[in-house]
C-alpha cells in the first residue's frame, strides 16, 4: 500500500474548451495533448507530491463544462477539498459564466472548500480579459487567483503544489485544534473532542511551493472526503 500522510480531492470546473483537461495532464503526465476532445462527464488521475516534508497524494477530477453534463459532475463538488475555476483569458465568454459556476459551487459544494481562480491560456496573443479584471473578481468572490499556461507549462506545477501547501495548512491547523480542544474537554468533564476544519478561501497569488514528486493513475470513490491517509 502506498503511504502517504494526506489525501486531498481536487476538482477542475468551468466552460467547455478552457483547457481544464490540459491543465490536468499537464501537471500529472508532463503532456500537453494536441486537439484535446472534450470531456464526457468526469475524469479523474492522481498525483503524488511531496510539499513541506509531507507526502500528498492528490486527486485530480476533470469535469465536463458542457451543460447537458452538469446533473452529472455536480455531485463531485460535495466531497472537494478545493475547487479551481477555470476560464480562458481569449475568450470573453468563459470569463462571463463565472458567476454561474459560482452559484453552482455555492449550491452543492461544502462552503469551506478552498477556491481558485485560474485564468488559462496565458501563451495566446489574443487575450480579451485583462490580469486586474480577473484579480479583481477573485478578490471580490474571496478566491484565490492564478494565471497559467497549460500549452507552455506556465504556473501549473506552481497552482497545484500551492493548493497542496494550503490543503497541508488547513489539515494541520484542524488537527491542532482538534488536539487542543480533546485536552480542554478531558480537564472539564473526563472526555470527548470536537474538532472542526476552517477552510478559508482568499484572494491572493500566494507563495510558491516546492517538492519532488511523482504520480500514478488510480481509481478512487468519486465521494471520498478523507483528507488523511495511512
């Protein structure tokens, strides 16, 4: 069995052609895939990271942005630990949908779940969204935002370990709070815990992380929401 301290679920949401595929493959196989086709439904694939120290393994979903799919790849929303948001910085209206997608993600995702902002395709010439006009969404829907290059490998390694780095952050903090309130609650009546994660979601381009890694392709409950792993 592969040993591992944190498992994490990731899940790639925005319009069809944003290039959430490619961001995948990118970041797992070190591929960018000419003529990418569309997704049907959901795909997923695993990668496992090392970030400060931690051995991660993350799992990776890719969901279908066209409209007829979406009863489908709502449900994996649920159990993410962090959702990254995707439009193309040459295409205006995938930029305009965004609201949309947020009020998806606000209706069936957890309201903690960490989320960012990705302005993709940096390597076009063709750009209709300014950097500012897509910071300044981020900020005003408390996301984080990045801008990548999935054709030129462009902050996709950045975007994930990031993620990873908050996710550890998070799962640490909980587990600290967690301890802290067992040991507050045995000095008051002899036992019990409680111990509840704060996922915070912000508008920053954050620090970059660092780490050897490798991946692997897996399968996996498409509903799993355990963020620790043996």
């Amino acid at each position: 069995m592969e040993d591992y301290k944190f498992l994490f679920k990731i899940v790639l949401v925005g319009n069809a052609g944003v290039g959430k595929t490619c961001l995948v493959r990118r970041f797992t196989q070190g591929l960018f895939p000419p003529g990418q086709g569309a997704t049907i439904g959901v795909d997923f694939m695993i990668k496992t990271v090392e970030v400060e120290g931690e051995k991660i393994k993350l799992q990776i979903w890719d969901t279908a942005g066209q409209e007829r799919f979406r009863s489908i790849t709502q449900s994996y929303y649920r159990s993410a630990h962090a959702l990254i948001l995707v439009y193309d910085i040459s295409c205006q209206p995938t930029f305009d949908c965004l609201p949309d997608w947020l009020r998806e993600i606000q209706e069936y995702a957890n309201s903690k779940v960490l989320k960012i902002l990705v302005g993709n395709k940096t390597d076009r010439d063709d750009r209709e969204i300014p950097t500012p006009i897509g910071e300044e969404f981020a900020k005003q829907h408390d996301m984080y935002f990045l801008e990548t290059s999935a054709k030129e490998a462009e902050n996709v390694e950045r975007l994930f370990y990031e993620i990873a780095a908050e996710l550890i952050g998070q799962a640490r903090s909980k587990d600290g709070t967690s301890a802290a309130a067992a040991a507050a609650q045995r000095q008051s009546d002899g036992g019990g815990s409680i111990g509840l994660g704060s996922l915070s979601a912000k508008a920053a381009q954050g620090n970059c992380c660092g780490g050897s890694n490798s991946s692997s392709n897996g399968n996996a409950n498409p509903n799993s929401n355990s963020s620790q792993g043996g």
